[in-house]
C-alpha cells in the first residue's frame, strides 16, 4: 500500500509540473515582440514641448496610446519644458529599458544624435526629421504637397487678390510650407499678391500675440485669406479673423470646426498615423532602422480638409464647392505623377 501512495505522490508533482511549465509559455507568448518571451515590449514618447501647446503632438500621443492598446504594448509618453529637459527624458528613458523610444522635430535632432551614438544597441524613431545614424528610424512628410494644394485653392477662393500667411520662422524646414504654398497660389491666381510675415524669436512656434499682430498687419494689407503657419501662434492668427472678420486657415489637424466662420481650411498632417505605424511596425517585426519612412498625398498622410479628407464642419460658401473639385483634379494629378510638386529642401 505504501508503494502505491508514493505512486501517486510521484505521479502527481510530475503533472503539476508540465501544468505550471504550460501557465508560463502562454504568458509569455501574449507579451513582447517575440525577441523575448517574458519580457514586456515597453515604448516611450519624449516630447519636445507640452503636449497642450501644439496640436502636432497631440495626435502624435493619440496615434501612441491607440497603438498600444491595440497591440497589447506599454506606451508613455513624456513631455518636456526644454532642450535640457528634453536629453534628460531620452535619458531616462534608455536607463528606463524601454525596448523603442520615439521623438520629434528638428528640436530633438542634437539630443538625439548624442543619445544615439552613445547607445548604438537602442532602437529609436524620430518623426518629422531626418537623423541619419544606424539605429534610428525616421519618419518624414512632403508637406509641401499638400501646401501646394492649399495655395492653389487659396488662389481660387480670394475676391481682393490678396493672400497672406504668418509662418513661425524663417527657417529651412518651414520653406516645405510657404514655397509651395505661393507655388500653388501662382499656378491659379497668376496676378494674387502673397504677403509673408514672420513670428520668429525665441517662442516663434509658441507666440499667439505676435501672430496675430502680424494676421492684423496683412489684413490691413488687402488680405482677405491669412493661412496660419505658426504652430500655437495659429490661435492668434485665428483671433484676429473673428475680429476683423476674414478668413484663415490652421495646421497640422481640422481646426475647422472650432469657428466655421473664420477657420475654413486646415492643412493636415498624420503625425498620428506616423506614431502609430511606428509602434505597428515595431511590434510586427518591420521596423527598420537607418531609412526615412515619406508620407505624402499618396499615402494619406498629409492633406486639406475637404479636398482630401472629410470634415464634419459644412464647406464654408466662401470656397465654393466647384473650387475644391478644382483642386482635387490638381491632388490627382500628383498622386498620379502627372504634376510633380518639388521639395524646397532639396532645391537649396
């Protein structure tokens, strides 16, 4: 009898053995990006400025936490008060073992390129840059594509022949926006005045008074349509249209409906989707670090409301819908190659 017991106790350890062994491969195989399997994939965003402030980063978290929820992964995303702030947080995050840290903008560039030459076994991701290092994935936009597009039916739609924008500063990075958008203009207004002003100093992309001090002058000038170029400077330049009563149009996401009156237009630009096919590509195994990932019209990744996305907010009869179909055959023609838009940088 006693040999039986010790039968059974034997038998018994054993399956309670290859039950636990079974727990844990499931577990782990709901976790990770398969280099590990019991190991959680952990991925941060560090914000160059406060996500508040710009409506770019705003989609770019949205993009992160939608990604991460669909593919089971932690996401964080970090914002910063400056460029100090901003190498600290990437360091941080690298001491913090996260499996991708993702940034953005030229205001990352320099910290990045000493975090990235310091860590070459990290994987990173920069949206709306280019750093060129082994173990960084870039992701750009042809925003000019989409400006061009802007232009074109900014010419269309004004009646004093007049046509401003206030751009945050006059940099190189913000020629993919005012060069196409006079290119644009010229295309279908050949006699339409451009008038251009400047934020910039120090707060060039965070300056609303400035802004729109400057959508005031240009309205003072004849310009019944001031397209707002300036980041968070937009929202004066959006200001000073309910004032003075003309049109404008914001950046990046649709502004359209926060004053359908005054904001008719918006320029999009998916840095939502960039995060969240950065976080896609990494979970599925495609990432692909040393490469510049290009969303343009072809790709859905910039656009105009209404040309080539919808918008909840009804057309403002001020554009006119024979204009948009006008320059939908115009956004046709360049996904299709038959127009080619050029790239300001490249030009330089």
């Amino acid at each position: 009898m006693k040999k039986i017991w010790l039968v059974f106790i034997a038998l018994a350890v054993f399956l309670t053995a290859c039950g636990g062994g079974k727990a844990q491969e499931e577990q782990g195989a709901s976790g990770g990006n398969g280099s590990d399997a019991n190991k959680e994939t952990k991925i941060a965003l560090i914000l160059p400025e406060k996500i508040g402030v710009n409506p770019f980063f705003q989609l770019m978290d949205e993009g992160l936490r939608k990604a991460g929820e669909e593919f089971g992964v932690t996401v964080k995303t970090i914002e910063s008060t400056d460029a100090n702030a901003l190498e600290q947080n990437l360091r941080s995050a690298v001491a913090d073992k996260y499996d991708l840290i993702i940034t953005s903008t030229f205001q990352a560039e320099d910290a990045l390129k000493k975090l990235a030459a310091e860590n070459p076994d990290q994987k990173f991701a920069i949206i709306d840059t280019v750093v060129d290092m082994p173990n960084v994935r870039s992701v750009v936009f042809r925003e000019y594509e989409a400006s061009y597009l802007m232009g074109a039916l900014a010419g269309l739609i004004t009646k004093s022949g007049t046509v401003g924008m206030v751009a945050a500063d006059d940099i190189p990075l913000l020629k993919k926006y005012t060069v196409p958008f006079e290119e644009g203009l010229k295309s279908t207004n050949p006699d339409a005045k451009f008038i251009i002003n400047y934020v910039g100093g120090a707060n060039a992309f965070n300056d609303p008074a400035k802004a729109k001090e400057l959508a005031l002058l240009q309205h003072s000038q004849g310009a019944d349509f001031i397209a707002g170029a300036s980041a968070a400077g937009d929202f004066g330049v959006f200001e000073a249209a309910k004032e003075k009563n003309f049109y404008t149009s914001g950046q990046d996401m649709d502004h359209t409906g926060t004053d359908p009156d005054h904001i008719i237009l918006s320029q999009l630009k998916g840095t939502d989707a960039a995060a969240y096919e950065t976080v896609k590509a990494f979970v599925e195994g495609n990432f692909e670090t040393g490469v510049a990932v290009d969303y343009g019209l072809k790709e859905n990744g910039v656009g105009v409301t209404y040309v080539t996305h919808e918008s909840a907010t009804p057309l403002n009869p001020f554009i006119g819908q024979e204009n948009i179909d006008k320059v939908k055959e115009l956004k046709d023609k360049i996904v299709s190659g038959e127009l080619t838009v050029n790239n300001p940088l490249k030009q330089q």
